[in-house]
C-alpha cells in the first residue's frame, strides 16, 4: 500500500537511535517486500524482535488438495462446515478449513467464536472477508475493528490474532495468497495515488489504531511458513520471551488495513459489463471481484444477467454472502455457497434467468469472486461441503 502513514512515537531520521524517557534504546525493524526492494514500514520495539526461546512443530490443518477431476462445475454450501454450536469452540486460524487451493492461492473457511492464537504466514499476504460478525483484528500495526462486509489486508509476516466479539459467530472467508495482494494496477497512478475512475479510494481504507504495548511473557506464535509438506506448507510454533505487541510507533506504506464492500462504487453501463469492471484486488496469478448491489444494463434490449461465458484462462469462485442473486435462481445456491466454475466448461446463467431477467432496472446482490489463472483443487472443505447436484443444473439430469 503505497501511502505513507506515521503512527506513534519514532525518531525524526531512519536508522538513528532512539530512546524511551529513561534512555533505554528501541529495537529498529525493518519490514519491507522484494528483497527491500518495494514497500516497507520501520516498527520500533521495547524488545528485540528476532528473540525465541523455544520452537516446536505446528500440525498445519489439512493443507492437502485433490484434482476437479472429473472436470465438473460444483456447489459448496459452506455453512455446513460448522454446524450447530461448533463455532463456539473454532478460531480462525486454527480453525480454519481449506476449501480451494492451488500453488497460487488457498481459500479457506472458519466460523469462529473462540480468540485465536497468535499467528503469522509467512508465506504470502491474506485478505480476509468478514461474511458476518464482528470482532477486532489485533496486530503488531494496532487494531483494527472489523465487522460484517470488511474485507481486511494483512501483509506477509504481520503479526496478529482474531478476536470474536458478540453473541454471533465471526464468519470469515480467507484468501491466502503466496505473494502480495494488492489495488489492481490500473487503479493507481504511477506514484501509488489511486485515480479518479477507480471504484474506491484512500478515504475508504481504514487503518489500525496506534499500537500499545503488551505486556506477555513466553508468548506462543504460530507461524505458517514454506516446507516440504502438502502444498508446500509447514507449520512451527515459536516461543517468545517478551510479548510481540511491543511497538511504541511506526511508519512507512506496508500495514494492514481494512475496506468495506459497502464503499466499493458499481461501475454499469447501457449493456451488461465484464467482469474486471468489478475488480477490488489483485494477486500473484488471480484477481479479486465483487458484485455489489447496483442499477444495472439500461438500453432497452439490455440482457440484465451474464451472458453464457467461457473464461478460457481461470477458475471462477463465486461466494454468495447477501441478497438475491438472479443468474443463479434455482440452482440450491444460498448465502453461504460457493460456486465453482472450471476453466474448460462454459457457464452462466441458469435456465429461465434470462427470460426472468428481462426489465430488471437494480439488482440486490452481494458476492466476492475470485479468478484464479492455474487450476484450482479441492481442500477436505471443499469435498466435505459438495452438494454433488449442482453440475447438472443446467441440463435437469444427472448420470444414470
């Protein structure tokens, strides 16, 4: 995120030292991308940032993944993932349960009710879909609070933990990148500015409080990192002496933040728009959309839902998280599914939505989609929450 941001006490030059009221010196940390080579922020702490005590090994939740194969379009009903009370006792990291996945991406799921542990992944940025609830987002940055419609960026490596508030669970769509999420570029100028004809800006960003100081000893750190396990995953847990909430200021352009769907402006026109018209971010091979309530296709033989479409490069998911959604009437899809379209099978709407469509001046919808541009895989969620019906929606038979 490349605008500047101070927060709390630090030293009017880079690198040089400073001290608290009785002359004790700071630890200086430099978090940057690239190799230093693109964004950073400078975090000042009471502490020494690198210092363990003890590490053992994480048991990551099942990271594994299977092929679509047979090739098929698919219905994943989420909400079935945590029945009943389950999410009392669920946090959102290890709690989480992995949907999709591919060698770019994972997608995973929790509905949480229990504080998280500690957690850091280190091995790509996550942006993070609050479908309901709230809750506060604790981070070596600050706090950010979070609530229904939120998504909320965090950077590689940023230390934070889930904190559920209220009587509700704190459902949360995960996006779990390996590399960085970032505004689509041609949103931004050159220098960073986000430009007048893109669908939000710097006002509707939210940042984190100022950071306090914690007091903590021998705290617990979950840290998913690059290995030799599925999917290239591993786990560790790392001890540390003193609490790593012990920032008393930084600055810099790489911090989490928070952006509520709600602020997304609808780009339309008189026939019915692409999808990148929709995008909000982007990442290492896939993108991020979402379809917000808006006025739709206004010449007079406007076609209101999608045409049948063959995105000849990605995977499309769709998440269904509020309203009606018109393409899909019919198909069992609810708030709280997934569809999953496969690269290689031509989709769109349902039978009957095009006709039903016709006259439609506004549509009522609310979903986040996610392009990927390698095959998407099947997480334990995934092949745990399948309907196994909705490949034959189209046609009103399966195989005999």
């Amino acid at each position: 995120m490349a605008h500047y941001q101070r927060v709390g006490n630090v030293p009017a030059k880079r690198h040089t030292q400073h001290r608290d009221g009785r002359g004790r010196l700071y630890y200086e940390e430099l978090m940057g991308e690239e190799g230093f080579s693109s964004d950073s922020s400078l975090l000042y702490h009471v502490a020494i940032p690198s210092a363990i005590v003890d590490a053992r090994t994480w048991e990551l939740p099942d990271p594994g993944t299977v092929a679509n194969h047979p090739l098929k379009p698919r219905h994943l009903k989420l909400h079935d993932l945590f029945p009943g009370e389950e999410w009392k006792s669920t946090d959102a990291v290890t709690g989480r349960r992995l949907v999709l996945g591919n060698a770019d991406v994972r997608i995973a799921y929790a509905a949480a009710g229990e504080t998280s542990p500690l957690y850091r992944n280190a091995t790509g940025d996550e942006c993070v879909y609050v479908e309901s609830g709230a809750g506060v987002v604790e981070t070596v940055f600050g706090d950010l609070e979070v609530g229904t419609g939120d998504y909320v960026v965090l950077p590689r490596s940023t230390t934070h933990r889930w904190l559920p508030t209220g009587d509700q669970p704190l459902r949360l769509y995960f996006i779990e990148a390996n590399g960085h999420i970032t505004p689509p570029k041609r949103y931004l100028s050159r220098y960073g500015q986000f430009l007048e004809h893109a669908p939000y800006c710097e006002r509707d960003l939210r940042l984190p409080s100022a950071a306090q100081v914690v007091e903590g000893h021998d705290v617990e750190i979950y840290v998913k990192h690059r290995g030799a396990g599925p999917g290239g995953l591993a786990g560790s847990v790392h001890v540390v002496p003193q609490h790593p909430f012990d920032v008393v200021g930084w600055d810099g352009c790489l911090y989490p933040y928070a952006f509520n769907i709600a602020d997304f402006e609808p780009i339309t026109g008189r026939v019915h728009q692409p999808p990148p018209v929709h995008q909000v971010f982007e990442g290492p091979n896939f993108v991020v959309c979402n379809f917000v309530p808006r006025k739709v296709d206004y010449h007079p033989l406007a076609v209101p839902v999608p045409y049948y479409h063959s995105n000849v490069d990605s995977d499309e998911v769709m998440f269904y998280v509020g309203g009606d959604y018109e393409a899909r009437a019919g198909s069992g899809i609810d708030v709280g599914s997934i569809s999953l379209h496969p690269g290689g099978h031509a989709h769109g709407p349902q039978p009957g939505a095009v006709e039903a469509s016709l006259g439609a001046e506004f549509f009522d919808e609310l979903a986040v989609m996610v392009d990927t541009f390698r095959p998407l895989e099947l997480g334990e969620a995934g092949r745990a929450s399948d309907d196994g019906l909705y490949a034959w929606s189209w046609s009103g038979r399966g195989p005999k």
